[in-house]
C-alpha cells in the first residue's frame, strides 16, 4: 500500500471565491494508481498509513508492504470459501442466483448505511486500505474489521470468481473457486465506483458477483494537533468579507490519504510559514489560523481530503454551502469539521499584522517582536488584548 502527500502544492494553495468549491483544482490532483485490491492478491496486507508522518512533512512520505511474490504457473491457489457456481464459466457466475440473493439477503450492520447492492463490480476508489478473506458472506465481520481500523470509512463485500490452479501455458483455464472478500476503506464507498469487474488470467476469466457497499453513518471527528477541539458542521463555510479584508486563504485537496484532517493542520501551518517568508510588498502576511475539513464527492464518488484555510474563524452559522452542480456533475461535501489555533497561537499569528495594518505603537512597545518574550508577556497581558477592539475578532 502507498501512500503519499505531495509537498509542491502547499507553497502556493490554489486561490478561488470563498463562496465557491475550487472543483477545477481537486481535479487536477492525479488519481492514485492503488484503488483497491489487485486480482492477483491472496495475501491482505495490514494498513501501512501513518498519520504522523505524513501529517509532520506533509511530503512524499511512502509506505511499502513488499511485492508480490512469484508464483509458478499451474501451482495450487488458495482455495474460497464461497458456493461453487455451475456450469463453471465466467457467464454463469456473474448471473447466479444463488450469489445474488446471499448479497441481497444480507443485513446493514449498525451504524452504517448500505451504499449499493448486489453488483457485479467491486470498489475502485482512493482510500484503499487493505482487504479480508472470509469463510462466509459474512457483512457483520467486515464491519467489525473496518471499526478496528481508525481511518476506515465504508467497506465493499463481495463474491470474486478465481483460479484453483495459477494460470499458465499448461493450465490457461483452470477450474474456479468462490472467494469472499472485503475491502476496507478510508471514504465512504460509492456504487458509482464499483467498477472492477475483473480481468483475464491467461483464458481465465477473473469477474465479481453479488458486491454490496456498507458505509459509516457517522464517525467521531478526530483531534489535531494544535488546534482546538474539532467543530462539525452541517456544510462547507461560506466566508463573506471580514470589513473588506478577505480572509480565505487558499485550498488543498490530498487523495492518497484516507480522509484525515491533520494533513490539513499541516497544510494550515506550513501556508503560514511560506506566506510569512513572501511577505506582501507592505509587509503584511496572511497567516491561516482556521481551516475547514472535508470529503468532497463527484457524484457521490470521494475525490478526496479537502482542506479550505482562513485568517480567522467563522461559526457554524456560515455553514451553508452543500455542493452544487458543476456541468452535469454534482459535488457534494460530507463531513464537514472545523479547526482553529488556541487563542495564544491567533494573536502571535496576527499580532504582527496587526502592528502593520493598525500601527500601533502600543502593542510594539507593550509586547516587542520578539515571539519568545510575547509568549511569556501574553500570560501577563491578555487582559489588554481582549480589550483591543481591533484584536477581538481573533477569539472569534
């Protein structure tokens, strides 16, 4: 499994109204090639994402499970747990009954929604984590599997027609064996992008049957490092001017990932430091002390962590944006949190500005520049600030 964060973008984040979902940005990102479980695959790898690594460096950070070994032509494959189909061609097992009504007999396990039903495509989408083998159709133990798993969001159960014997020049066409698997993800699962309908192997032909998709119908927000408790909202913000001052400051969409927000905290972060180094020409930065997490779909389809960053924070009252139709595709956000710095980190973001855009002299001579003494003089202090009406705005 590989996961990655790609760094290049950070340095400048795509601009667009605030008002307005950057879809031509998030399309942009390159698709990950690792969807789902390869056919050849007989061997689930446990997940490899590592969230502080990739949240830390926000950069090329690459986890590899190892390659998959070579196999002999003819040599026995393991052998699924599944109903044998007859006759045993690829024809009669996308069509059989028997598969069709176990997958629509199957029951929605608490605490998620049934996305699709028995069809005859298995997932490919980003978020892939890893996959089980099962001795049954066994929904309720994929859902178990995907709540032991901290980032996963949905599963996709399925019956997979594969080969008893390695496909070689000796035995192109092997007899069959059912197996059942489940693959985990870090989205929600879509039947839009239940896709993968198998392969040839040699004459054999690899085809899916009776796939059901299962996701979360809510997960608890997860913490980020310095930031304050995540707020969830019932959409993405939409942030009006600020006294003519526009405090959006730039998007980020990562699809390597499962959905996970500290890489937003990280793209907040290092946003502050590149913009702190490229200074307007008066002096002044924006530095991003509010961002707002996401999963953005394309019809239904996850496109990814969508991150958007601000200046300050806005309350859920400016939550009102829900998607939009965009051509003839429509874009939904599920998910929505919101993040912001501790008050401590908004003034020491800010004070600088405040001190070029305001020029006080008060603050410079109360606080200086250095951020060490600022730090220890806040403590002293803040009851200043919060009587400043031009810094109130930053507890906001």
């Amino acid at each position: 499994m590989r996961y990655s964060v790609a760094a290049s973008g950070l340095l400048g984040l795509a601009a667009a109204a605030p008002q307005l979902i950057n879809v031509d940005a998030a399309l942009a990102v390159p698709t990950p090639t690792i969807l789902g479980p390869g056919i050849e695959e007989t061997k689930p790898a446990a997940v490899s994402y590592n969230p502080s690594a990739a949240a830390s460096a926000v950069a090329a950070v690459v986890k590899s499970e190892g390659v998959i070994e070579k196999r002999d032509a003819c040599a026995v494959q393991p052998a699924g747990y599944g109903p044998l189909v007859t006759p045993d061609t690829a024809a009669a097992f996308s069509t059989s009954t028997d598969l069709s009504s176990i997958a629509r007999a199957a029951s929605t396990p608490s605490g998620y929604k049934q996305s699709f039903v028995d069809k005859n495509g298995s997932s490919q989408q980003i978020g892939y984590l890893t996959f089980k083998t099962y001795n049954s159709y066994d929904v309720q133990g994929c859902a178990d599997a995907c709540d032991s798993e901290k980032y996963c969001l949905g599963f996709n159960i399925f019956f997979e027609r594969d080969p008893s014997l390695e496909p070689g020049p000796n035995c192109r066409d092997p007899a069959s064996t059912t197996s059942i698997k489940c693959s985990l993800y870090g989205y929600p699962v879509a039947g839009n992008a239940a896709t993968n309908q198998g392969q040839w192997r040699q004459d054999f032909q690899v085809v899916i049957a009776g796939s059901n998709g299962y996701s979360k119908i809510s997960k608890a927000l997860p913490a980020v490092k310095d930031f304050n408790a995540p707020t969830t909202l019932p959409a993405a913000i939409n942030a009006p001017l600020d006294n003519g001052y526009d405090t959006y400051n730039g998007m980020r969409l990562f699809n390597e990932n499962p959905y996970d927000p500290a890489l937003c905290a990280a793209a907040c972060q290092a946003q502050t430091d590149y913009d702190k180094a490229h200074p307007d020409s008066d002096g002044t930065y924006k530095p991003c002390n509010f961002f707002t997490s996401y999963i953005l779909t394309q019809n239904e389809v996850p496109l990814g962590t969508y991150c958007t960053l601000y200046t300050r924070s806005w309350d859920p009252s400016y939550a009102v944006n829900t998607g939009y139709y965009y051509g003839s595709d429509k874009y939904d956000v599920i998910n929505v949190a919101s993040h912001r710095q501790p008050p401590v980190e908004f003034f020491l973001g800010h004070l600088y500005r405040f001190q070029h855009e305001y020029g006080d002299p008060d603050a410079e001579g109360m606080f200086g520049t250095d951020t060490g003494s600022l730090r220890h003089d806040l403590v002293q202090k803040q009851k200043w600030v919060y009587l400043q009406p031009d810094l109130r705005w930053l507890w906001s």
